[in-house]
C-alpha cells in the first residue's frame, strides 16, 4: 500500500513539474516576451557599439598624437582642443592687383533658363 502511494506521489510530482516546466517555455514564446527580448539585445548591442566607438575614438586620438609628435606638430597650449588655427590674412597687395573678372566687373547679360522643357 504505501509502494503504491509512494510512487503515485511521485508520479504526481513530476507532472506537475512538468507542467510548470512547459508553461514557462510557453510564456517565453508570447509576442510580448518576445518583442521584450528583442528590445533588451537591442539596447545591450546599443551599449556595446557605444563603447567600440569611444574606443575607436580614443584610438584616434592616440594615434594622431603620436603622428604629431612624430611630424614635430605640437598644438599650442593656450588653445582648447576643439580649436583650430585660422590662416593669417591676405596680403592687401595682391588683393588689390587681383586682375581676375570680377561679378560687379561683367557686362550685364540676360539671364537664360537652361531648364526649360523645349
């Protein structure tokens, strides 16, 4: 008698852990479950690709310091960093002496529409 209850309990429990094994995998398998899935390795792959790119960054800025150094380019240190050098300014002689045509320079011409369907 007790054989019998013995395995029937066991019985019993295992398919009740069987079912809730089952109910699980089902529930994993919703639309739901799955689009939050989806949306949780899609932001650990956002994450992921944001710190490729600052390493790649920092690579660069590495490599280009390295370059300088190299070319014996060393920036100036009372400039930030986002700052770059503008070129110093024209000379006024050959701006004066510029002989090119100027737009205030050319003969008035009449305006043609090259887009026009013919």
């Amino acid at each position: 008698m007790f054989r019998r209850a013995f395995w029937f309990t066991a019985g019993a429990a295992a398919g009740v852990w069987a079912t809730t094994k089952v109910n699980r995998q089902l529930k994993k398998l919703t639309p739901e479950s799955l689009a939050a899935l989806a949306a949780d390795k899609a932001v650990e792959a956002g994450h992921r690709l944001k710190d490729f790119a600052l390493d790649v960054k920092a690579g660069m800025i590495q490599r280009e310091d390295e370059l300088n150094d190299a070319l014996g380019l060393h920036q100036d240190p009372d400039r930030p960093d986002n700052v770059t050098a503008l070129p110093g300014p024209r000379r006024p002689r050959a701006i004066q002496n510029d002989k090119r045509l100027r737009a205030t320079d050319r003969p008035n011409l009449t305006y043609i529409n090259r887009n026009e369907d013919h």
